[in-house]
C-alpha cells in the first residue's frame, strides 16, 4: 500500500472517531406548549362551547344541539382569550375577555360586566 492511502485511511479513521461520544445520551430541552382552549367547555345553564382554530360554537344539551351562539376567539398573551359570539336567539353580539385560570377553568368577564365561567369537559 502506498504511503498516501494509508495516511489518508488513517485520517478518515481519526475523523470517523471523534463523531463518537462515551458519555450519556444530551437531554433535549423540554418545549413548553403554550395554553390552549381548543376543546369543548360547558358552562352552569349547561351550554356546551366549542372552541377550535380560532372558531367557537355555543350548543344546547338537552339532545337538540340546538346552536345558540357563534363566533370567533383570540388567544392574547397572559393566558387571556378574546371571544365575540353572536347570540342566535338574542340577534346581538357579546364580547368577553377570559383568563385561562387552569387547564381545566375560564374566568369571564363579558363588555356588559357579567361573570361566568366556564370548564373543560373531559
């Protein structure tokens, strides 16, 4: 074998080894999701709001699912979301600022002062 082929193997051996590590597997960093609503929420009367990609719906349970609002919602920082909804049976629009209290609790503030909260359904 020619001088030049083996310094060259020997130098692609060299390489080929510092690639490899012996100590343990590096820990990634663990990626914090940002709190959602996507999902379905009841509230006391038993309304059912489903939020999902800016999008939300306001049904009856009673086995009708009869709609009762529509309207849009807006994740604002601080675990705050925005929400109009057009009320179906009233003809007006409402809007609420809500904080996302827990993964599992709204707290709601509508534009005329009412408060209502609303939970996760499982």
């Amino acid at each position: 074998m020619k001088t030049k082929t083996v310094v060259t193997l020997a130098a692609a051996g060299l390489a080929l080894t510092s690639c490899y590590s012996s100590g343990p597997p590096r820990q990634l960093p663990t990626v914090q999701q940002a709190p959602t609503v996507e999902g379905s929420w009841t509230d006391p009367n038993g309304f059912v709001s489903t939020f999902a990609a800016g999008r939300v719906q306001t049904v009856t349970t009673d086995g009708s699912n009869k709609v009762m609002a529509t309207g849009t919602y807006t994740m604002m920082p601080n675990n705050v979301v925005q929400i109009s909804l057009f009320s179906n049976v009233k003809q007006t629009t409402t809007r609420a600022d809500c904080a996302l209290v827990t993964a599992m609790q709204l707290n709601c503030t509508s534009d005329s002062g009412a408060q209502f909260s609303l939970a996760r359904r499982a």
